[in-house]
C-alpha cells in the first residue's frame, strides 16, 4: 500500500520496530499495560525476530535450560507451554512465540512485511516519523526500537564469492522451504554456534561436508535431553522463586559455587572438572570454581581439560590438532554442542583450517585455497552477524538536528544503558550496545528494559513533559563503566563479535554489560532518583 507523499502519517502514541522477544513484549505492555495506541512492525512474515530466521538443521536454544529462555511476567503463560528438550529446538521457541503472539491478541497490531525504510525525528514537534517500503507514513511520540542483537547477517567478502553456481544460505536467513543436503557436496565456512549446531545435522545427509574453520572452539556438551512432566511441574512450583533468582544472579536461577580453585589440589579440581562436564551445559564453566572468565590459571586450566576431551572424542590426530582451540574458554560466546567433534569421525566430513590454507577465491564449481580446489555443490555461511549495533545501523534513525545514528556511531556506539542515545530523544532500544544482552537471560532482560521504558513513558505523560533524551556525558560515563568491567576480565583479550572484532572495519568495543543485575539495579536507581543523565523538555 502505497501512501501518497502529502497525506498525513497515521498518527501512534508508540512505534516499535521488530516482533521478536522484545518487540513482542513491549506491544504487550505498552498497550495492555499503558493503554498507549501502539503498532509495531516487522520485515519477516511472522513474529519471532531472529527465531524467524534461524531455521538452520540443528538451531537450538544455547541456554541449557528451555523453561529460563522464556518470559517471566505471566504465570500464566507459564502455565500454559509445555517445553519439550532441556534445550529447545529454534522450531519450539518460534511456537512458544506466536503461542504468546496469540494468547496476548498480539497479531492485529503487528504489520508483517513491512520493512521500515527510514525514521526521523521532528524537533518541533517531539514525535518519530517511520516510511515503510510502501512509502506509507506512521508517527509516534516515542519509537522503541527492537530490531535485534544478531540480526544482520556477515557474509564474507571472498574474491568470486558471488560467482559460485550451488545453492548458498547464511545461517541466520535460512529458508523456509526443506532444504535438502542428500548427495550434496557442502561446505560450511564458519565455527560458532551457528556452525557448530549445524554441521552434524548436515552431515548426516550430505554425501561430503568440507568445514572451512578460522578459528577453532571450545564446545561444551549440550547433554539434551527430554523434559519429565514432573520436572515441568517443578518448574512451575517453583517460578517466583526462579524468577526472582534470575533477577539477582545476572539472568540464571540457580546458586553457584562458592569453591575457589587454589583451595583444591590439582586432582581434587580434575574430579570437579569431570563431574561438571558430565553434568553438561555450562556447569563446567560457571560452576565448577569462582571465576573461570577472570582468573588466568584456573581458566588455562579449564581450558585444557575440554582440549583434552576434544583430543579424546576426534580419531585422526591431524584433525584433532586442527580442532585445538588456544583462547581463553567462555570469552567468545561459549558453545553447547550435540555430537559436535564425533563428527568429525565420520568419512564424510573433512576440516580445512583457514590459518594454514586460507581460501583464496570462489568460483562457480566452489573454493579455490591455497593448495586444494574444492568442488561444492552447496555453500553454508555460518559466518554469523554484525552483532549488538548493527540493526541500528541499518535502522539508521535520523535524530535532532538532521544527524543520522550512522555518522553518531562513526567511531563509538555510545549510549545510556544501552537504551538511550544523545541526539535521539524518545528512541529507546532493547538490547542496545551497553546493555547485558546475551550476559543476562534475553528474555527476562527485554522484559525489564521494557518496563523501565514504561514507567519512563508514564513519567513523561504525568508531568506534561514531550521528550527525554540522555546526554553526551553520561553517555561517556557509561561506556567508562563497560569497559573497566570488561577490563578486569578475560573477555577483552580474545577477538570475538562481543568486541566487533569479527566485523571488518568495526570499531573495536565492547558491546555488553557483565553485570546483569547491577545493571537493572543501576537501572532502577536512575528512575527512582529523578533520571540522573537525562534530560526533558516540556511538551512543546
Ligand atoms: O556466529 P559467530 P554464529 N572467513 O560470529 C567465522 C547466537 N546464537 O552465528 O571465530 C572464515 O559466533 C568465525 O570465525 P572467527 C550466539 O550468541 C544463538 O555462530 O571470527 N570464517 C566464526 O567461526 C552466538 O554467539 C543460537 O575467526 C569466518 C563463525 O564464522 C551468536 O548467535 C544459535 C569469516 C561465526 O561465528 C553468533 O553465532 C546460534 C570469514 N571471512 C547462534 N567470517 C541459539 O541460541 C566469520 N567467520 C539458537
């Protein structure tokens, strides 16, 4: 639908950009809760966000644990879903979603297919105006934008990549039609999650898989397994109580371990090692001694127990050597596996490690590396997302005076908590660079980014006030604190997309705040102390 360029935008009293886990709650509770007129819009054909995309052979949950990667504000929806797996399938999330979707009457204020082409703000008049592909023209005092955190797909530039004649799919844009591997040569470039969750899926069809691997990973056992009706039950006995220990132990509901390393003897430590990594998840890394991701030696020492399992589980030594991780476990994105390295067993699957063998080119029959050509029917990009500030990027709003977030974010992604930017009055964003994000539990945090948002838009409708923005230096202040938490931990010493290393070109920073629950304390304080490092304007 096409709307003419003088007719006037339809008027909101809230937008919000995507219907995922955080766009779908903010309909919820800015509408249902506020009583706002609130639409919201979505590029995909249903809600879901990045659980609309990933639809890869293998997409799971990487939380060990289905009940915690899902919302927390209603009981009853508690109640109401059964999961399945410990670790859900990305099929079940997308259920558990629309269920939701569709319990909450969320749909009949969701424009699907729409992509929003451009947002900007009108000064004079305190409001967001959004174009859509179709040219029509929506406004609203406030744009809340949860366009996602791992959204906009990597794809590597590879000289001739585009010339290559099979079939190509990014991971994070997987079809939705079956995708079929059988008798297919495949090559996958790529060993994160993504990577990891998919290679053995494909495996089992294809007739050869070549994995291309940058860089090797530590991957821990998912130990999957089916959900008892009494486990659920347990759960949902016991839901405030997980609820409230997600809140204050940074996004996980259990206790744990209070046992430092240097009390053990090195035997004692090794019995805890097996014991956690049977236990599977990542018990291993956050359970078995205090501060696996701080502490130097007991990371080492970590690090070359899983060495040694991956050395244990792969059968050809030359593969196993390739497969070697040499960075500190658990400061890239830490990966639960389901027979991840046992693929590698298989006659069908062979490694090419890029540090040796770099490809050099792609042609139309597959890739050219430094001493091989690899013919390939099919190519898997697994090669993951310009992550945390990327769908902002693309969003590119245009703020106060005409600057646009592109040319605000040059060099640094500064912002307030990660929800506010100076120069954007009445943009917030869920999961926004210097939020927890994926440090937290995603779910419980967009629902308290959401509320937050909520009570500020409330505050504003109280007081007669038309705007907040934050300014410039609390912005610096809070990069100042993300960084020194980053700083005294391991995380800043390993390239990862937390620090927009994976992403040519991109400033270097890191993207997310450690500390959960000191930062929804933090969060909360600012409210209730009269929203210290903002700024307000009357109505005008
Ligand atoms: O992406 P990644 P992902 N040439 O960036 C390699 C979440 N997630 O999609 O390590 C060759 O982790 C790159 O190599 P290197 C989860 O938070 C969640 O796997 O940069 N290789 C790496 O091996 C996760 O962390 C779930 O050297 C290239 C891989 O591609 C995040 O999404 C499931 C390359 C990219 O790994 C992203 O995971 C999956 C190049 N030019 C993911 N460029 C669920 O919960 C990149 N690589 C369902």
């Amino acid at each position: 639908m096409t709307q003419p360029e003088n007719t006037a935008p339809l008027q909101l009293d809230a937008m919000i950009i995507g219907a995922g886990v955080g766009g779908l709650y903010a309909l919820h509770h800015l509408r249902d809760k506020l009583g706002l007129e609130v639409r919201a819009f979505d590029a995909a054909g249903g809600v879901g966000g990045t659980w609309w995309y990933n639809r890869y052979p293998g997409a799971r949950v990487d939380a060990p644990s289905s009940p915690f990667y899902a919302y927390t504000f209603s009981k009853e929806l508690a109640d109401e879903w059964d999961w399945s797996e410990s670790q859900s399938t990305s099929k079940q999330v997308l259920a558990y979603l629309e269920f939701v979707a569709d319990r909450l009457d969320l749909l009949r204020d969701i424009q699907f297919n729409t992509w929003v082409e451009d947002a900007s703000y009108d000064d004079s008049g305190q409001r967001w105006t959004i174009t859509t592909h179709t040219g029509e023209r929506f406004t609203a005092r406030f744009m809340i934008c949860a366009v996602g955190a791992l959204f906009v797909a990597h794809k590597p530039n590879y000289q001739g990549i585009d010339d290559f004649a099979g079939e190509c799919y990014h991971t994070g844009r997987w079809p939705h039609e079956p995708v079929s591997f059988e008798g297919k040569r495949v090559g996958v470039i790529g060993t994160g999650s993504s990577g990891i969750q998919a290679i053995p899926e494909i495996a089992k069809e294809a007739a050869h898989v070549t994995v291309f691997q940058r860089t090797p990973q530590y991957a821990l056992p998912a130990r999957n397994r089916m959900m008892s009706p009494e486990e659920t039950a347990g759960y949902r006995d016991e839901w405030e109580t997980h609820r409230q220990s997600m809140r204050r132990r940074g996004g996980w509901p259990f206790a744990t371990t209070k046992l430092r390393a240097a009390d053990a003897t090195p035997a004692e430590r090794r019995q805890r090692f097996e014991e956690k990594w049977a236990l599977g998840g990542i018990n291993l890394l956050i359970d078995s001694y205090v501060g696996a991701v701080v502490d130097p030696e007991l990371n080492a020492e970590i690090s070359a127990f899983v060495r040694e399992k991956i050395q244990d589980t792969v059968n050809d030594a030359a593969t196993a050597a390739k497969l070697m991780p040499d960075y500190h476990i658990g400061t890239k994105r830490l990966i639960l596996d389901n027979g991840y390295f046992e693929t590698y067993n298989r006659d069908n699957v062979s490694l090419v490690d890029l540090r040796d063998e770099p490809i050099e080119s792609f042609n139309s029959s597959g890739a050219v590396t430094a001493s091989s050509e690899h013919a390939l029917d099919m190519l898997v990009l697994a090669t993951g997302y310009d992550a945390v500030s990327g769908s902002m990027l693309n969003l590119n709003p245009q703020g106060r005076n005409g600057i646009r977030l592109q040319e605000k974010w040059s060099e640094r992604f500064d912002t307030n908590f990660g929800i506010s930017v100076a120069g954007f009055p009445n943009l917030f964003m869920i999961h926004g660079p210097g939020s927890p994000g994926v440090f937290f539990s995603m779910p419980l945090g967009a629902e308290l980014q959401v509320q937050w948002i909520g009570d500020c838009i409330a505050h504003l409708h109280e007081n007669g006030l038309g705007s907040i923005e934050t300014t410039t230096d609390a912005e610096a202040a809070w990069d100042e604190q993300i960084q020194q938490i980053a700083n005294s931990t391991l995380y800043p010493e390993t390239d990862s997309w937390y620090l927009g290393a994976n992403i040519p070109g991109k400033p270097r920073q890191f993207l997310g705040h450690l500390k959960g629950s000191q930062y929804f304390d933090q969060l909360a304080a600012v409210a209730e102390d009269g929203y210290d490092g903002f700024v307000f304007e009357k109505v005008s």
